[in-house]
C-alpha cells in the first residue's frame, strides 16, 4: 500500500498519521491527549512511547538505523517466531524474522477516552515461510493511551502443533543504570547468558553494575522498574507470557554493536515480556496464543 492509500484508509485527524521517514521506511504517528508514539510498518516495531508531561517511556538509541531489512536499535522490537538463536539452524536471524519483515495495517480506530488502537499484521511471503513452514497467522493490537498496551497474537492456521517463542523485547529509559532497580521477580528462577546459561534463583532487586542476560523462567509476575533519578517507577504488567528477560549489555558488548552510542547502555534496560526455553509454547491446530504487556507510569 503506497503512503497515500495508508493515510486515505487509516488516518485518523488528532490521532494517528502515516509518514516516510527514510527511504521505504513509514512510520504510523500517533498523538492523542494522553500521549505520543511512533511505530514502523517494519517489524510493527513501536520505536518511542512518550505519555504526555513525561520523560519517553521507551528507549530508542540515538544511532538506531531505521533501514530495510534491519533491526531498530530500542523501542518495542517484536521477537517471533523464535527467540535467540533458532533451535537447529544458526544461519536464521536471533530472535526470529517480525522484527525485520514489512507489517501491513489492518485497522486504526480513536476509543472513547481518547486513546488510539491500531492493529497490524505481519504480512508472509517466501522469505518467512521459507523460515518458518508453519501456516499461521501473528498480529500486533497497539493502544496508545497514558499507558501503552501491546498485544502479540499468534494462531496456528495449519494442521500440525508447533512450538512458539516470543518476546516483546521493550527498551525503557532510565535516568541512569546506577539508579535504577528491577523489581517483581524476587525468589524466581533463572538462567544466566553471561554464565553459560547456569540456573540461579534471585534473591531481592536486581541492580545492574555489569552486563547482564538473563531468562526468569516460569514467572507471570509484574515488574517495577524503580528510577531514583528520574523519580518514577514504571510497571510492566503482562499476560499469556511466563518468561522476562532482563538485559543491559554493559559497555564492552554496547561498543560492539556499534548503534548504542557512548554509553549508551547507562540509560536503558531491557525487560522482555515473552515465552521462551522453558516456557515456549505448543499451540495446536486452530489454536490461539496471547501475549500482553502493559506499560505504564507510577511516582515514586
Ligand atoms: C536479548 C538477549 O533478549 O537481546 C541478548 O537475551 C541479546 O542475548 C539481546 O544480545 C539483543 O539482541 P539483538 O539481536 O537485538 O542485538
């Protein structure tokens, strides 16, 4: 769909319009009473999410590439149909293709306390199935409000079960690392990356001084993500999921990346709402699987 059909079908005055940013790249943007927020029809990829008379609630690196075919650095990027490497062939893109196909827009409406809804669907061609062999469907429900919910719905259009993982791998911003604390996932287990994936259970917040990767596994709790500097707590509040993951790179990972910037890594950290290890899941024929995460603002 070119960007006039787009604005002509889906544009909503006050709420939502469709622009070109780079080359091939659109983005939906999305400004209402509550908030403000921008998605790319790549990867239906929510890259900012700012409630209005606050700091930006999601992270997006000042480096991030907006490109065809590319991964945006931060924001909300939608892991699917796997997460981490595939299972059996290392030459498949970590964390599954969404991220970095194009999505089309499937409906965009203004709701009556003056958020905005928009729902996306990853559109197949041969180069998904050629990765994933699996007739299925998988659609991103966006609700900009004073809160931003997503919902990441799969359903198994073929006859054969499969086994699922996801994540919504969301970038927060935070003041600064060293201010921050990760709370909710108290006495959980969980799986270290930086330590060969060794388990450990978790005793109190997590504060991070060193990179840190981590898979919590069978674990539907909220997390509060406690920012003493910027005097805010933002909740993270999910369901249909049993994984988090907890990331920050640190420096040295960061540098390598190249799309951090100068330490970058200081002001965000990675709470992942999802299904993975574990907790993949086994959806049958004809069946449907929610993933929601809902992001908001407390004081502190
Ligand atoms: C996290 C993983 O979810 O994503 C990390 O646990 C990984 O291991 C990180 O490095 C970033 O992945 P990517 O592919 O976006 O650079």
């Amino acid at each position: 769909m070119t960007l006039t059909d787009l604005n002509q079908r889906f544009a909503i005055g006050n709420h939502v319009q469709f622009k070109e940013i780079t080359d091939g790249m659109i983005i939906a943007e999305v400004a209402n009473q509550h908030a403000i927020a921008n998605i790319a029809l790549q990867g239906a990829h929510i890259a900012t999410f700012q409630p209005r008379g606050e700091e930006p609630v999601i992270w997006l690196s000042p480096h991030a590439k907006f490109a065809q075919g590319k991964s945006i650095r931060g924001g909300v990027p939608v892991c699917w149909p796997w997460f981490g490497p595939h299972k059996t062939d290392s030459k498949l893109p970590g964390h599954g293709f969404a991220r970095t196909v194009p999505w089309e827009v499937f409906e965009t409406k203004a709701l009556p306390d003056g958020s905005t809804f928009l729902r996306f669907g990853l559109i197949e061609s041969g180069v998904t199935r050629a990765q994933w062999p699996h007739p299925s469907t998988v659609q991103l429900e966006v609700t900009v409000g004073r809160a931003l919910r997503v919902e990441l719905v799969t359903h198994n259009a073929g006859g054969a079960a499969f086994e699922l993982g996801e994540a919504l791998h969301t970038y927060f911003q935070i003041s600064d690392v060293a201010k921050t604390t990760i709370r909710g996932l108290d006495n959980c287990a969980y799986l270290d990356k930086v330590q060969d994936f060794a388990r450990f259970t978790q005793q109190d917040g997590i504060v991070i001084d060193s990179e840190v990767d981590r898979v919590y596994i069978n674990t539907a709790a909220d997390c509060v993500i406690e920012d003493k500097g910027l005097k805010r707590a933002i909740r993270i509040a999910k369901q249909g999921s049993m994984s988090t993951v907890v990331w920050n790179p640190w420096t040295e990972k960061a540098d390598k990346m190249g799309d951090f910037g100068e330490e970058g890594h200081r002001g965000m950290v990675c709470v992942e709402s999802g299904n993975m290890m574990d907790n993949v899941v086994v959806l049958a024929p004809g069946e449907m699987h929610k993933l929601v995460a809902v992001y908001s603002v407390e004081k502190l």
